[in-house]
C-alpha cells in the first residue's frame, strides 16, 4: 500500500484526508507540523507529500510551508509535493 504524508495542523482536516485517502486504497501518515512531516517523510518515503501552507496561528504568509517544502525537495528520493491552503 503506498503511502502519502498529509501535514495540516487543523484536525479536522487531517482527519477528512485520511479517510479520503484510505477509501482511495492509500496510507495517510497524518502529521500535524512540518517537523513531524520531515520526519514521517525522511522515515517512510512516501509516494506524495500533501501539505498545508500555513501553521502558526494568524501567519497567512506561506513562508512556513515554503520553506517545508524546500526541506522536503533537499531528501534523497524526495517525493512530489502538493500544497493547499485555506487562505
């Protein structure tokens, strides 16, 4: 089965893609911040990597999930990113 880290830090969310993504016969690493999508990332060599843009309260810039996906591309073997955002 592969695997797709999904990084949001608003349960709800998470919640909503795992069960998308396991009725689309996919494992859905949930994490809720960029250093434990790192991590998840680094450990389990997704498929994709689908990833909100902003995480701290009131930050609407983006930089934050920039800068995890500049993290995510310096991998080996990285893995395609998708970013989302609400804003």
């Amino acid at each position: 089965m592969q695997s797709i880290v999904v990084c949001d830090d608003q349960s709800d969310v998470l919640d909503a893609l795992g069960f998308l993504l396991k009725g689309a016969g996919y494992h859905a690493e949930l994490t809720a911040s960029p250093d434990q999508a790192l991590e998840a990332g680094a450990q389990s060599r997704p498929a994709l990597v689908l990833t909100d843009m902003n995480f701290t309260r009131d930050t609407t810039s983006g930089a934050e999930g920039l800068a995890l996906l500049d993290a995510i591309r310096g991998l080996h073997d990285a893995p395609p990113v998708i970013v989302m955002t609400a804003w």
